[in-house]
C-alpha cells in the first residue's frame, strides 16, 4: 500500500499541473464553442475546477494585452481574435473582400430571430416579397436551420441557430435587444395612420391635355409580391 501511494500522488500532481495547458490545447483546435462538462470529461477534471482555470486564463489573456481572448458564447468556451485586430485579420484573410448580407438577408434574419420557429411562408407575408433565395443563402451560410414542422400546415419551420450565437456574441436568443426601443412612437404612428385614412381629392385633368402614354408599373424590390433581387449576398 505505502509504495504506490506516492505514485498516486505524483500521477495527480502532474494532471493537476497540466490542466490549464490541456485546456488550451483542446480549445486551439475547436470548430465550436465546448462547453465547460465536455472539457471535464476529457481532461478528467471537476468540473469547478476546468471552469475556474478558464476564467483564471480568459483573464491572463486580456491583462497580457493578447491578441486573441477566450469567451463564453453560445453555452460553450472558444478563441477569438480580438475585436481590436478585426481589421488586421479580415485583410489577411479576406483579401479586401468580404461577402456580406444584404439589407433584404439581414431584415429576413431578423424576422426569424424574434418569431422563431417561424414558416418561410410567413416571413414571406411579413416581409411582402417571396424570400426562398434568401433563405436558401441563410441556410447555406448556417445562421439559420430547420426546426420541425407546423403542426396545423406541415411547412417547415426554421429558427436561427447556434452559429448565429456566435457571431453576434450572445449566448441565448433571450439575449435579443428589444424591439420597443426601435419602434416608432405611438402618437406619431396613430397621425401617420389618420393621414392616410384621410381621403385624397382626385385632382381634375386640364382641359384639352392629351392623354399620356401609360407604361408597365415596376414594383419595389420590397413590395408587393415581388422577390428579391438576389440570393442575399453581396461582395463589398
């Protein structure tokens, strides 16, 4: 008994000592954020204790100035580069391109953020165009996935997904910015809808004015049952 006591002892010193080393070396090689059961699993730590050395490092990394940080995001730890050096990260990586979201990808991201799980149909009737190419490049990209079906319906519902989390730095949908503080107010929206239930005088045609000729309306890329006008994407 006394003789392997002492390498008991060792064996645990030396995992003691490398927890933190081990830490790093899992999180350089994530594709995703690990949350902090996952790391005590495969370090064979407490759990406690792999959470108390992430925040020991994610501290030591910021007051060392490092170009990169650890964060909890999305229920799990990973690496970033900092925020600091985005520009610097983005040219070498990019190239001075960068593929970004249209106004129309980002306004159907946003329905389906705060109505999620929502049908495509009904980010179709919300937005007033057809958003099938949008969504196609929203799914393409990850930010958006399925979520079962409509019981009522059978169409396919989506919400945002875990990679959304990421990007925009929050940990779960509840962390949404509100929307009231965005919204028009209610004074000023009750005069808007007041003008336009007003009615309108039809002016009269002038005497003797020849007719113009009528050419074929063209919709707004937003309007009516119009679609957009591109998949979502746009290089700048």
């Amino acid at each position: 008994m006394s003789d392997t006591q002492p390498d008991e002892r060792e064996n645990l010193d030396v995992a003691v000592a490398d927890l933190r080393p081990s830490l790093e070396a899992i999180l350089m090689v994530a594709d995703q954020p690990l949350d902090k059961v996952q790391l005590a699993t495969t370090v064979g730590h407490p759990t406690d204790a792999v959470e108390a050395a992430l925040l020991e490092l994610a501290a030591e990394y910021t007051d060392q100035g490092r170009g990169f940080e650890l964060r909890n995001v999305a229920g799990g730890w990973r690496y970033y580069t900092r925020e600091a050096y985005a520009a610097v990260v983005e040219g070498f990586i990019l190239e001075g391109q960068q593929a970004r979201l249209t106004q129309a990808a980002l306004e159907t991201l946003a329905v389906v953020a705060y109505k999620q799980p929502i049908s495509r149909s009904r980010v179709s009737a919300i937005r007033g165009v057809s958003v099938d190419g949008v969504m196609r490049t929203l799914l393409t990209r990850g930010l958006v996935e399925e979520s079962g079906q409509d019981a009522e319906t059978g169409a396919n519902l989506y919400r945002t997904s875990t990679y959304f989390l990421e990007r925009i730095g929050i940990t779960s949908i509840e962390d949404l910015p509100e929307l009231a503080p965005y919204l028009p107010d209610m004074d000023d929206l009750e005069d808007e809808l007041t003008q336009m239930a007003a009615p309108h005088p039809v002016p009269e045609p002038a005497p003797e004015q020849a007719p113009q000729t009528q050419h074929p309306s063209h919709q707004a890329p937003h309007s009516g049952e119009g679609t957009e006008p591109d998949g979502g994407t746009e290089i700048a």
